[in-house]
C-alpha cells in the first residue's frame, strides 16, 4: 500500500487516531501524576550559621542545610548527601555521606559518618529539617553541591543560589 494510494479520508482517520492516542495517554499521565501518585516538591537551601554575641568566639561557624516540603503529601527523608566530583572531566559525580553536627551550637561534637539525629525524617507539608556541618566541609576538593535523599531514593539538591554560595565559601576557606 503505497501513499499515492491512499484517500485524504484514510490519511485524515489515521492522524485523528494517532492525535486521540497522544491526548489520551497526556490524560492519563496527568491523573495519575496529579492524583495518583503526586510526588512532593523539596526546596533545599544552603545557609552558613555564625553565633553573635557573648561567648561566640569559642564555637566554630556552621554549614547549615535545610530541606521544606512544599507538598502535595508528605515525605520521608533518609539521609543528608554530598555531591562531589572527583575532577576528572568524563566521569559521574558521586553522592558521599557527611559528618554532621550533633547539637550544634550547644555541642560542636560530630557525628559519625552518614548519621544525622533526627533523620530518618516524615515531613508533612510546610514541615522543615535543618543539619549543621562543620565549616571544614568546605575544604574537600570536589563538593560540589548538598541535598537530602527522600525514601525513593530521589536525591533534592540546592538550587543555584546555594551552589554559588558554596563555591564563593569554598573559595574563601583555602
């Protein structure tokens, strides 16, 4: 069956199928994005935390990372990540697990590998987590960018604004 053979009535059926196809599938993926399974929005932000005042000499600064669940659900955050690159042009970044304060300001006492009190985490929405790292994060060649990793294993890095703001700090530091 060549084209030549073909009626403008049969062309038009065909594009009118394909074109119902198309809307259709649109439809159900957005219910079930939407409905279904929504997944929520985390905005990540980098701050760097300083006390001011009396006695503020004697604790060191603080990276602190902050994750917001904007909804439309709740979420579950596992754990706080690193993204580092090793330098060479060709190869993925890596996630790496960081040292974490315990009880920053009342304690400058890190925390093992990987381990952050009061995580893993069930944000409802509008609920918030913060961690603080030591500011000698900021000296691993590489780090690239922080974030958390949710339950499904989707990793919520910074936006823009907070990668800036750890390189110029990473830059300051050395």
């Amino acid at each position: 069956m060549a084209w030549e053979e073909w009626t403008t009535a049969q062309i038009a059926l065909v594009v009118s199928g394909l074109s119902f196809l198309l809307a259709f599938s649109s439809f159900v993926w957005n219910v079930w994005s939407k409905f279904i399974y929504p997944k929520p929005r985390v905005e990540v932000r980098i701050r760097f935390s300083i006390l001011v005042g009396e006695g503020s000499n004697d604790h060191p600064g603080a990276v602190t990372l902050e994750c917001l669940n904007h909804g439309p659900g709740e979420i579950f955050i596992k754990s706080a990540l690193g993204l580092i690159n090793d330098g060479f042009i060709l190869s993925k970044s890596k996630h790496g697990l960081l040292r974490a304060y315990q009880n920053w300001p009342q304690s400058i006492d890190q925390m093992s590998f990987g381990e952050v009190n009061g995580l893993p985490a069930r944000l409802t929405v509008g609920e918030g987590f913060l961690v603080n790292f030591p500011e000698s994060i900021l000296k691993s060649d590489g780090l690239k960018n922080l974030g958390f990793q949710d339950g499904f294993g989707r990793v919520h890095f910074a936006k823009l604004s907070g990668r800036r703001a750890l390189r110029q700090a990473a830059r300051q530091q050395k």
